[in-house]
C-alpha cells in the first residue's frame, strides 16, 4: 500500500512538472510579425566625423536623428523567420564659425532572416542577419561634393522580443542594425 501511495503521489508530481514545461512556442510556423523601432548609437555620425570635407574645424559638430525601422517577418517554421526591413535616418554636420551645414540622409532596406533559438513563455531570443541596399544623398549649403557611403547594405543582430500579452510585446536587438548598434521599439504579432 504505501508503495503505491508513493507512486500515485510521484505520477501527480510528474504531471504538474510535465505541465509547466509544456509552454506553446512564442514563434510558430505561418505567423507574422511587425515591429517598429528607433536605433541608438547611429553609425553613421561616425562617418561624417571622419569623412568630411570640414571635419578639422575646430567647433564642428555632429548628430544624428535615427535610424527609425519597420520590419516584416514571416515564420517560414517554428524557428526560421524571414522578412524585410527599412530604416531612416539623418546625420548632420555643422559649424558656425564658417557658416556650413552638411547633411547626409540614409535609406536602408534589407531581406533579413533570424533563428529564434529559445522559447520561453513571454520571451523569443533570436539571432539574424540581413542583406540589403543603402541609399545615401550628401547635401551642403555650398554645393561642395561630399562622401556618400555605398550602396550594400548589411545587418547582424542578436535580440529578443518580450511579450506583454499573447500579441504585443517589445524588442532590443544588439550589432550592426540598420546604421545602429542597439535598436529599441515594439512588436505586434498576427
């Protein structure tokens, strides 16, 4: 008898332990993802800091707004996703003392894919990479020509998205990431 108690109490525990690691994946074939972000640490002030035609100009300054991204992703399995992205952003580079403005306004769009490497109740770790085509215009209030960076465009990333609810959730993804090295925003899945 008190063997099979031990048993009977042994098969419950096995149950409830079983339970909790039966999570349903965050990531599953067939669905969707759009997520929207702002990238900190922008590549391309660095660009312009060392490419310049003025960058020696003792008050010369730099900054940026962006990158600002879109993506699309679509699981083409539970651990495979593929999509697109497109980013936005603005460097300027200015100095008062001589009166001159620089600005070089990047387009970035990028097929990327990621493998979503765990699946944890509310959070999807994942690592990618993209491959793409950057569109660069270099603009200056005395029509000097200016560098302009190429035309490829790549990513590589590390990231997670966390979810809030079973739909929306939040993301970060840390490497190069559309002209960035920490890109921050929201994520909606469909």
């Amino acid at each position: 008898m008190k063997l099979l108690a031990i048993s009977f109490f042994v098969f419950l525990f096995s149950l409830k332990t079983n339970a909790q690691y039966k999570i349903e994946p965050i990531s599953k074939k067939g669905k969707s993802l759009i997520t929207v972000g702002y990238g900190i640490g922008n590549v391309w002030i660095y660009f312009l800091e060392h490419n310049s035609l003025i960058k020696d100009i003792p008050d010369y300054k730099v900054s940026s707004i962006g990158p600002f991204t879109a993506c699309y992703e679509n699981f083409v399995s539970n651990k495979i996703s593929v999509g697109i992205s497109a980013s936005y952003s603005v460097v300027k580079g200015e100095t008062k003392r001589f009166l001159v403005d620089e600005q070089i306004s990047i387009f970035t769009a990028l097929a990327r894919a990621n493998y979503h490497f765990g699946h944890i109740k509310k959070l999807d770790p994942y690592i990618g990479g993209g491959l793409g085509y950057v569109r660069s215009v270099y603009k200056n209030n005395n029509s000097i020509p200016g560098p302009v960076p190429g035309e490829f465009g790549y990513s590589a990333q590390i990231g997670a998205h966390y979810y809030f609810t079973k739909r929306v959730g939040v993301y970060g993804e840390l490497g190069y990431v559309n002209g960035s090295f920490l890109q921050l925003g929201g994520v909606v899945k469909f």
